[in-house]
C-alpha cells in the first residue's frame, strides 16, 4: 500500500473547459502541489533570513528557482482555524472553525471539492486536521490516508511517548507502515517538557530512536510519493496537498537531526526579556502554564536546537518529493507551493508555541512558490489566498466570494503589488477564550483583546513587540487610526466581535 513503485514518464495533459472562466485553457494545465508544514517559525527557512542557523538548502532552492512571499500572514495563528481558512479561502468567524474542535459550516465551498470539479486528480497526504467530522475524500480528495482530529501518528506507537492525540475513528496508518517496513516497535527517548506538575503530558521534543526512514515526516514524504506516481498515469492534472505534522512540538527527530544543531550557537531572542508588564495578563498565564521559566534561555536553547533539526529533516523530505517529480518527468509541469499553518514563539517573549497572542512569531508564515514567476514580492498577502491561487491555476472561480484575491498574478510576476494596505487577522479560543482581533501593516499593529488591555506596537521603532505604546498619549492618533481600520475589517466581514468593539471603543 505504501510502496513506491517504478517510473514512468507522465502523460501530455488534454486541453480542457473550465467552469468559472468559460474558454478553453491551450494545451496542459499546471499540477499543483501543496506543502504545509505544522507550526513553522519565518526564520527557520533559511531562503529567508541571510546567516540563518537553520539549514533548509532543499526549500532554498526552490526559493530560487521560483519566488517567496515576504509579508504572507496566516489569518488565526491556531492549525484547525488556519487549514480550514486554505480548505475554504474564508475567515475563520466565516467558515465557523473558530478553535480546533468546531467544524467547517455546511454549504461552504471546498478547495479539494472545486479543485476535482475543474477536472483535476485530488490527492491528500499526511496531518488533515481541517475538519473534525468530514474526511479528506467528503471534501474532494479521492485518495488519502485520513488522519481525524489533530490525528498526530506518533500516540500510541511510541512506547515511551507522553504525548497522546492519536488519530480519531481511524486506522493509524503510520503505525500500518511501520510494520510493513520492518520499524514496527521503535521508540522515542529524552523527552523534555516543562516543569508544571498539571502538564506533564506533552513533550517539546524526543529523540527518535529508529532511522529517518521510520520517522513520521518521511512517512508523510513516502505517501506524498505514492500519490505522485498515482497521478502520473492519470490523465487529469493534479492537485495534492501534503502536511506534515512538523515542526509542531513535539518535535521527534532521529539522529543526525537530533544532534545537527548546538544548544549553545543559538542566540537568545530579541524579545526574551519579556516582562510582561504592559501585556494581557493571559500573556503571563501561558508563559507559566508551559513551565519553562526555570530552565531560561538555556532551556529554549535545547527545544529549539531540535526544533531547527526537525524544519532540516521536514526539508530533506521536501527533496524527496522534488526527486520523485523530477523522476515522474513532472517537476516543470508542477507549480509547488511550500508554506505552513503557523508558526511558534519557540522563545519569543518568553512563549512557546502559539496561543492568545498577536506577535510575528505566529503569524507571519514562509511562502515559497516555484513553477511560476521568478520574482520575490513584498506585498501583504494571507495564506488563505491559496485557495483562489490554486483555483485560478485551475482556470477556475471560486464558486462563492472569498476573502482575499488571487495571488497568481503576484505568484507570475505579472503585477508587483497588490494594493493592500494592512492585514485582518483573528483569534478565538486555544486553551482558554480570548477573542482577539488584530490590522497591521509594516508601520504599525493594533490588537483588540476583547475582555482585556488592547496593544499598539511601533513596529519601524520596536520590532520585536516589546512595548505596547497603546495608552501613550503620543499615539492617540494612530490608535485611533489603527481602531478605524480594524472596525472597517471587521464590517466587512461581518464580524460579530464588531456589536461590543463598537461600544466599548471610545473607552478602550
């Protein structure tokens, strides 16, 4: 079931009608592939950030063949919210997954639906994640290993792992493939995790005991593969989305991964001085809830020196899939698209991972596109546009209006900028209620927190959100501004967190 098999080299692509646009596209159309990664920090994507620790020469090379975004954000900073706002191109008060538990409301287009109307093979591989009830195939992928609620492969296959949200209702079809491969009874060891004696229940990372080959991330790469051969015998074009469950914590690497980067070369964060001080106290909360504050920056160090080894290896996987393309004789017939859901504080403020808290860390996501333009762009887009982008490649409309646009004449390098003067983004639950909406542009971010202090950062002055300047008379104006421009967002959308903002603003 999950083996690879033999090349052979792809099929010429039929010239087709699309719905949406009305005329025949000449010729074959784009495959399509769909990289996302769980929980990836900017900075670890070495395309990204010159002198970077974290080595990623497989994405880096895409980067230059194609094109990244340098200001893509994600819309809800939570996985669930996030991958339903790619499924659907919506906002997550939308599309009603507003926490990892809700579900996608009914009559809500789909990506993977829209995508095998136009005439394309679907495929899923690795974490879904997007919706708690309807499986991949009930959302347009006919062919997919389903993985229900957060699903992670690891629970319950790892004798000594704490960690414990298997897949829901489902085989676990990693554990399938570890037993058909020979790795059946690999284990993890030296797990970390905080000091809080009421969380003792999930670790930042492990050692993998077994070979990259049992590890989950290449699991995810080897049935990203069987997908790709699949497709090259089909005569549609393709569309295939592929997640991996990393870097999320936590993070489970095997060796050389585990030891690839040194605790010690990892300079602190910026902002690691957090004191919290002009912050929302569920800020200071989280910090404790995790217990990591005894360990200092010296424990960060640890966590992150795996997590950097866990974006290498989800990298190295990034290769074997360009290999396979490149085998299949699809590699400069496919437009691939590598981003992630979100990203993690891994350190920033003090923090780890993401939560109720608006800072770049979280929101602002890598997204790299190689198969079109060559041309990196710096306008502020949201990684939910996926969804009209792939569509578009498709030669296809979204069926009903989306938030956002089509990112493909920015992706094409057919058009520079896209006009947008900030970013909406919102957050809603995760551990605890805190409805949270946030505008930014590249001078300055306003943060609503609904039941507590709201935040205005200088970002030209302070970019690492340090101070919150909200109650300085100074920035009276721009407050005022920034709380405009959220409240024109906010009605547009139809925000129902629009009612109270309107009332209490004046005083806020």
């Amino acid at each position: 079931m999950l083996k690879v098999s033999s090349v052979r080299p792809g099929r010429k692509r039929k010239t087709v009608v699309c719905e949406g646009k009305g005329e025949p596209l000449m010729g074959k159309r784009k495959n399509v592939l769909l990289l996302l990664s769980d929980q990836q920090r900017l900075d670890t994507v070495s395309a990204y950030q010159k002198g970077c620790i974290c080595r990623t020469p497989n994405l880096d090379r895409l980067a230059q063949e194609g094109m990244k975004f340098n200001n893509a954000f994600c819309t809800s900073a939570i996985c669930a919210p996030s991958r339903a706002s790619v499924m659907t191109g919506l906002y997550s008060h939308k599309h009603g997954v507003i926490d990892n538990y809700t579900d996608i409301r009914p009559g809500t287009p789909l990506l993977g639906q829209c995508m095998a109307d136009a005439g394309y093979y679907c495929g899923y591989a690795g974490k879904w994640h997007v919706s708690p009830n309807r499986t991949p195939k009930e959302c347009g992928f006919e062919d997919n290993l389903p993985f229900m609620g957060y699903g992670f492969p690891g629970s319950g296959v790892f004798p000594s792992l704490k960690f414990n949200l298997p897949p829901r209702n489902q085989p676990n079809y990693y554990a399938e493939y570890l037993k058909e491969n020979g790795f059946e009874g690999v284990d993890v060891s030296c797990g970390f995790m905080g000091n809080n004696p009421a969380l003792q229940i999930q670790e930042m990372y492990c050692r993998h005991d077994g070979p990259f080959e049992s590890t989950i991330e290449y699991f995810v790469a080897q049935e990203t593969n069987r997908l790709i051969e699949k497709a090259k015998d089909d005569s549609r074009p393709f569309f295939i989305w592929s997640n991996f469950w990393g870097p999320h914590s936590p993070s489970i690497v095997p060796e050389p991964y585990y030891s690839m980067y040194r605790p010690e070369d990892i300079p602190e964060h910026p902002s690691y001085c957090e004191d919290f001080k002009d912050k929302p106290y569920g800020y200071y909360l989280t910090e404790k809830m995790w217990g990591l504050s005894d360990y200092g920056w010296r424990g960060f160090q640890e966590i992150a020196a795996r997590y950097f080894g866990h974006c290498t290896m989800i990298d190295d996987c990034v290769g074997l899939i360009v290999e396979k393309l490149k085998e299949c004789g699809l590699y400069e017939d496919t437009v691939i698209i590598y981003s992630a859901d979100h990203g993690d504080c891994m350190g920033a403020h003090k923090l780890v991972e993401k939560g109720a808290f608006t800072f770049d860390e979280i929101y602002r996501v890598p997204m790299i596109v190689k198969g079109l333009g060559k041309e990196d762009n710096d306008s502020l887009v949201l990684l939910q546009e996926l969804m009209p982008s792939i569509l578009d490649i498709a030669g296809k409309r979204p069926p009903k209006p989306v938030d956002g646009e089509s990112l493909l004449p920015l992706m094409e390098g057919t058009r520079r900028d896209n006009g947008r003067k900030d970013v909406f983004c919102e957050f809603h639950y995760h551990f605890y209620t805190a409805r949270q909406r946030m505008v930014r542009d590249l001078d300055y971010q306003f943060t609503f927190n609904e039941n507590e202090r709201g935040e205005l950062y200088d970002l030209k002055k302070d970019p690492w959100q340090l101070h919150n300047v909200c109650d300085d008379v100074e920035y009276r104006e721009i407050k005022r501004e920034y709380m405009d421009r959220l409240q024109r967002h906010m009605e547009e959308t139809q925000d129902p967190a629009l009612i109270w903002f309107n009332r209490i603003r004046e005083f806020y």
